[in-house]
C-alpha cells in the first residue's frame, strides 16, 4: 500500500469515496483543502483532505466599563473579523470555550452572534508527535 498526494484525476473517486459515506452535509470545492494524501492499492480505497478554518482566541479585560459596553464591543469585533475572515476565503471558524464559562457565553454566543454547537464531537491533536 503506496501513500501518495491526491491528484486532479483522483477527483471522481474521491467524490464516490464521500458519497458511499452518506454524509449529510456537501463535500467542499477541492480548491479548499490546502493538503490531500490518498491510499494507493490499484485504486483509491481511502483519503484524507485537509481544509483550513480558524481558531479564535478572546481576550477581554473584565473590569472594562459595563457589561453593555463590552457586548457591544464584542459585537463590532465578531462582525470585523467575520467579514476580514470571509474575504480571505474561510469558511467557518471555532472556539473553545471553558467549561466554566460554557452555560452563559455559550449562550450568547448562540443567541447574539449565530454560533451553532455542532452534534460531532470535535477532537484535537498536535502535529508534532509521530504515532505509528
């Protein structure tokens, strides 16, 4: 079995790969993934494809003004950086929140800002340690 890079002619298999998986949501545009590496076996049996999205970090002083200050604050930085986001071409951003602060922000994420908690679970993992 010969690991290899995905190539413009691996495109129709790679489609009938995702379809059989019965996904309900749209494969993206192969112009998104920024890395694609496929099994080789007289065939493609199995890829990975690697689409870039983005981490957001918040840092906040607490004690800044009021809370109405600081929502409104966030407001005008979420709709800055979405808009720069989406004109550098990404389609969707995360973040992790504390538990601690999961109940109220979370919430206000989802109420004010049109944040969605996705029903799969995310997992995480560094790129620097090799596993085999």
């Amino acid at each position: 079995m010969k690991v290899r890079q995905v190539e413009s002619l691996d495109w129709p298999r790679l489609r009938e790969l995702f379809e059989a998986q019965g996904f309900d949501y749209e494969l993206p545009s192969r112009n998104e993934f920024v890395a694609a590496h496929a099994i080789d076996d007289n065939g493609i049996p199995m890829a990975i494809l690697a689409r870039p999205t983005v981490e957001l970090y918040m840092l906040a002083d607490p004690n800044w003004k009021t809370p109405q200050w600081r929502f409104e604050a966030l407001r005008k930085l979420h709709e800055s950086l979405r808009q720069e986001l989406k004109a550098k071409g990404f389609k969707d951003v995360h973040v992790w929140v504390p538990p601690q602060k999961e109940k109220s922000f979370g919430r206000r994420l989802m109420r004010s800002f049109g944040w969605t908690e996705p029903l799969w679970k995310c997992f995480t993992r560094s790129t620097e340690a090799r596993v085999n």
